[in-house]
C-alpha cells in the first residue's frame, strides 16, 4: 500500500473540459487544501467521459466508468464537486452516485464493503439556493455505501437570493467558504490518516 494519501475529485460539472466551472474550482480548492497535509490529489471532470447508466461495476463496451472507480479504488478520499440545477444535484452528480451503488455487492479480501476506510467529502456550488440538501443526499447515499464522512464534511457556496453569480466569477472567495473548506479538507485528512492506521473490523 502507498505511503502516501492519495484524493479524487470527481467534478460532477455538465460542462466538458476546457470550459470554465465553478465546480472544477471549488474541487481544486479542496485539493490545495488536502495537498497542505501532504494528501496527493487528482481531478477528473466526469462529462469528459462515457459515464453510462447503471447500477454495475461495468456497464459493458465503451463504458468508461470502471477506469475512473480504479482511479477512486486507488484514492483514500473521495471529493465530490457538483452545482446546483434546479435545487438539485446535477445529473452527472446522480448518475455518479448510481455507480458507486454497485460497490454494495463488492467486498475486500476480508470481507468489507469495497469502501470501507475511505473518507469523502462533498463540495457544492450554485447561484441559487439547495447546497443543504444536495450535501445530505450525497452524504446519505456515500455513507450507505462504505464511505466515511468526517466532521465538516462538506463546503459550499450559494449566491445571494434573486442575484445569481457563478462561483468562478467571484473576484475572492468569501472568507467563510475557504475557512470551511480549509476545515473540511483538513478533518479529511486527519480521518483517513486514521483510517489508513486501522481499518474497521473485518465482517
């Protein structure tokens, strides 16, 4: 096993890459912050790749989501970046969380659920109202299946009411976002250090 802690930012953006996103950004920032406590990061915007419907491990030919779970197999935290559509996550977000269901039927050597002693964390982005909720329906549904949310496990940014900006055009980011996400990466950190000293019991 690596010395070193590994994090994957899925951006759950409905933007391809080159384009500008909020979600990429806040992402990033998360990753800065991890990177500060020697957490090694990598970033994958998820609309660059064939992420198709399901509740499997490999949905068959031309499905890309298996390199990605290998790159999220090989990562001690998990960071989930996604804007807000309607008060919603986006679908992208959604359809991520589908196939991360599929590691409820997936288990260790030992006999514990697949993501078991992985740590996430849920970063959100929107110029209207919904961060709460789409944090605890990301929450709810990583933690059912094995992930570990640690205090704070989540930053977020809404626009003011009636007054839509986009995170990205922000000149600053507000003191009370970096402050958050500056905790939320560091509790992270902290959680998979001891996560990675010792795992939980074996079933």
């Amino acid at each position: 096993m690596p010395s070193t802690l590994r994090a994957l930012a899925l951006v759950c953006s409905l933007k391809s890459s080159p384009d500008p996103s909020s979600s990429e950004l806040i992402a990033r920032q998360v990753l800065d912050n991890l990177a500060g406590h020697g957490v090694e990061g990598d970033s994958v915007r998820v609309a660059d790749h064939r992420v198709d419907p399901g509740v499997a491990v490999d949905m068959g030919e031309g499905d890309e989501w298996p390199r990605l779970r290998q790159k999220l197999v090989e990562a001690d935290i998990l960071v989930l970046a996604t804007p807000t559509w309607v008060g919603h996550m986006s679908s992208i977000a959604q359809r991520v969380l589908e196939r991360i269901n599929a590691e409820l039927s997936m288990t260790d050597q030992e006999g514990r659920p697949s993501m078991y002693g992985k740590v996430a964390v849920v970063a959100v982005v929107g110029n209207e109202d919904g961060a709460h909720k789409i944090v605890a329906d990301c929450v709810q549904a990583l933690s059912d299946t094995g992930f570990t949310i640690p205090a704070t496990g989540s930053t977020y940014w809404n626009s003011e009411a009636m007054k839509p900006r986009d995170y990205k055009d922000l000149a600053d980011t507000p003191e009370a976002v970096a402050s958050t996400t500056a905790t939320a990466a560091r509790n992270a950190a902290h959680l998979a250090k001891l996560l990675r000293a010792q795992q939980y019991p074996a079933s």
